[in-house]
C-alpha cells in the first residue's frame, strides 16, 4: 500500500552518543501522541502549541520527568511530509533515546520504515521522486561536490530537465492527433518528417544528458590508481599528495604489497588515491597476489597516474604499462626530477599518445600542486550546466525512452501510419515520468526509498 496515514516516530539524529538527540513523530495524531510524553512548562498542551515555534518542557512517563528539552508542533501542510510533524529535543544518550521512542509507541505511534518521513513527503506532493532521492543523496555526500550535485537535484535540476522533454513529447503526440483527426488540413507526410526530426532531436537531448559517471564522481570521488614498476616513488607520491607520511617507503622493491587507497579533498572534490604494488613479474607469493590486486584496481580507475623513474631510461615494465589499453585516461608523471634525467620525453608521448606527462620530485614534494591541478581537469565538469541525469536509474530511462523514441522513427521511416507512433511515444512519455515518479509502480517506490534511513 504507497500511502499509510497512521502517525510514525523514529529518531532523526544519528544513533550514539551525543549533545542532542531529536526523535520525529508525523500523523494526523502526532500532536496528541506528543500531549502524552511532553510537557511544556507554559502549561499549553501540544494540541494548542502555535506552529514552527520552540516549546521549553520536560520528556514525562506518567508523573516521572524522564528528560528536560524543547519540542516543536509543524502543522500540515507547513512541515517536510505536510502531515503535522513534531519534534523533541532531548539529550542524546543511548537509553534515552530508547526511552523516549518506547514513549512515542506506547503513546500511539509506530515506528517509521526506512525512508518513510521523505516517501509521505513524496506521496503528499511536497517532492517528486528524483527530488526525494537528492535527499539521501545530499545525506551521504562525501565532499563539496557532491552535495552541491544533490542540492541541484533537490531544488528541481532534474525535475525540470524531465519537465521541458515530456512537454516536448506531448508537443508530438499532438502533432500526430492533428494529422490523424484533420487529414484534409494537415499534410500527413509534412507531419511525418517534422515527427522524425523532432523525436531524434529530443533522442539526442536525452544521450547529452545522460552521465552516470559524473554523479558517480560526484558523490564518491574520482578514482585515481597510482601504478609503475618498483622503486620508482609510487608510496612517496601517494605520501606528498596527502601531506602525511601514510604509506611506507624504503629502497626495498617490492614493499608494498597490497592495494593502499587514501582520500583527498581538491577545491571540494573527493579524489581517491590508490598506491599499488609495482609491477613486475615475480615468484614471491605476496607479492604476485599485491601485484595482481594491483592490476584490478587500474581497470576500476578513472586515472591512472602511470609513475616513471625520470633518472633511468625507460624499462620493458614501463614501455608494456604505457603502451597498455586503458578505459581510465592516463597522466605520466616523470619522477625524481632532483636526479639527472634519463627519461626521453618524446619516446614517452609516443608511446601513450594523448597522455599528459608531468615532471616533479615527489620526495621533496616539488610540482605536486601542478599535479593536483592536472588531476582536477579529468574531473567532469561542476555547475549549472553539468549533466542533467547522473544518477543510474535516471539514467537507464532516459536510454529507454531513446530506445522508444527510435521505434517511433523506425515506424515513420517504415511508412506506418502515424497513429502507430503515438504508441512508442505515450510509451517514452511514461518511462520519462518514472524519474519524477509522475508514472511508476509501487515496486520501483520500495526500491527507491529501502535506501533510505529510518530517521529520514
């Protein structure tokens, strides 16, 4: 069932220990379930409590005062689920919290199902669903980045991009209704061709559109793989980036074993660095399975920083990993440019056409900045006029609701009559309207908010 009216309670401040815990209750009868464990010191029961405004008073189990705190009464629609939401400040210890929730139920409540807050906000028409979802998007986010990605969502980035391509498809649908009702006064093939090249316009818009790998990015960081042979300064880059001595480093090849992933924060974005074991053919068991690890994270990667000894001519190890195929785009850095350098730069760039190469010292920390600057620009691009979908489900409709609009032309250029378009086109709008949850199933609702926490 998608709408539940009975009035919910869960905590909504993380669990543990703390200053403050702030326990949510929503239903038509939250504020009779409050009159019953909170007492305002003015004396005014919930019931009479003027809305949005703070209530002094103490948490109450019969005559027992359980907890002193503040409590607050949002009357619908004026609140996030625009049901009547109150909610009590307390301290927030573990058995306190217990305490006060065991309260809330024996007073009437139930206690909320993961996400139930935000999905009667969504069913009540406050939010739509990619805007619901930008919820615990902006929850979990891990940097700058990508809480600005979620609040772009939030404040209707997708609703309105999803807004703008159905409107367009109704445009069509129209377009096929006058050439099928009025066939005297519209040419049937002049309305054809404008179907087409419209549809395929939109199916364009919709591919723009799609970028699954800059909201991946966004929320959890541009994956970046530090690879190269032994001994060539991958720990000691890994350690200058950080600012913090993390990895070991000694003159012993071979000391890193295992695949080491640290975070950084460039100008709000997340950057996960990832120093591996170098890569060589060996009979030492660890090692082969360090290096093996190694070679899988490189396929995960989004860059792969390829390290080079700069003070030695270029090896069999090092000409195999750049002359190597890659999903993840490469940036060469030249290291222990302190050294005399022994590295030639056009044999570098001729055998990995298209990467950027870079020259510094990792040890003395020299051209690490202009390093951080190159890895800032394989980010995609942050702002207003980034991609519209990148969030993996609003993605996949799009690409559906491409592959419908294809029908649809497929059946113009077929020599269909019109009306058999408006079939693949009613169905592009419907899939369309999934993203903002104007069309849907109760499965894809349950899928959407089961992500959710209890408290949200």
């Amino acid at each position: 069932m998608l709408i539940k009216t009975d009035t919910i309670a869960a905590l909504a401040t993380p669990e543990g220990e703390g200053g403050i815990a702030i326990v949510r209750v929503s239903g038509a009868q939250a504020a009779d379930v409050v009159a019953r464990v909170f007492r305002a010191a003015c004396g005014k029961p919930p019931q009479a409590w003027s809305h949005a405004r703070m209530y002094y008073g103490h948490v109450v189990d019969g005559d027992e005062r359980v907890d002193e705190g503040m409590a607050v009464l949002m009357r619908a629609p004026h609140s996030y689920t625009r049901e009547d939401v109150c909610e009590i400040q307390f301290h927030g210890g573990r058995m306190q919290v217990r305490r006060v929730l065991s309260l809330l139920l024996r007073a009437g409540a139930r206690a909320a199902e993961p996400g139930e807050f935000t999905r009667r906000a969504f069913l009540n028409g406050r939010l739509d669903l990619s805007q619901a979802e930008a919820v615990m998007r902006l929850i979990a986010s891990s940097s700058e980045r990508g809480s600005r990605e979620a609040m772009r969502q939030l404040e209707g980035g997708v609703s309105h991009f999803v807004a703008r391509a159905r409107a367009e498809i109704v445009s069509l649908l129209a377009g096929v209704s006058a050439a099928v009702d009025f066939p005297d006064e519209v040419d049937e093939d002049e309305a054809a061709g404008d179907l087409r090249e419209r549809a395929l316009s939109l199916c364009e818009l919709l591919r723009r559109a799609c970028d699954e790998r800059s909201g991946r990015i966004a929320q959890e960081g541009l994956n970046v793989v530090i690879a190269g042979r032994p001994n060539v300064g991958k720990s000691s880059l890994l350690n200058a980036l950080l600012r913090e001595e993390r990895a070991i480093v000694t003159d012993l090849p071979g000391t890193t074993r295992d695949v080491l992933t640290e975070s950084i924060l460039l100008r709000g974005l997340r950057v996960n660095l990832s120093d591996t074991a170098g890569l060589r053919e060996t009979q030492d068991v660890v090692e082969a399975i360090g290096v093996s690890r190694a070679r899988t994270a490189m396929e995960r990667a989004d860059v792969l920083l390829v390290v080079l000894d700069g003070s030695q001519p270029l090896s069999g190890e090092d000409e195999a990993l750049l002359r190597a195929p890659s999903a993840a785009r490469k940036l060469v850095v030249l290291n222990k440019s302190d050294l005399k350098q022994a590295v030639d730069e056009a044999r570098v760039r001729a055998l990995c056409p298209g990467a950027q190469v870079l020259t510094l010292c990792a040890q003395r920390g020299e051209g690490v900045d202009a390093l951080c600057e190159r890895l800032l620009s394989f980010a995609p691009e942050d702002g207003a006029q980034s991609a519209a979908l990148t969030q993996a489900r609003h993605v996949q409709a799009a690409r559906e609701a491409c592959r419908a609009l294809e029908d649809a032309v497929a059946a113009i250029d077929a020599g269909l009559p019109l009306d058999v378009t408006a079939v693949d086109l009613t169905r592009a709008m419907h899939i369309l309207g999934e993203i903002t949850g104007e069309t849907f199933d109760e499965d894809v609702i349950d899928r959407v908010f089961a992500t959710f926490c209890v408290g949200k």
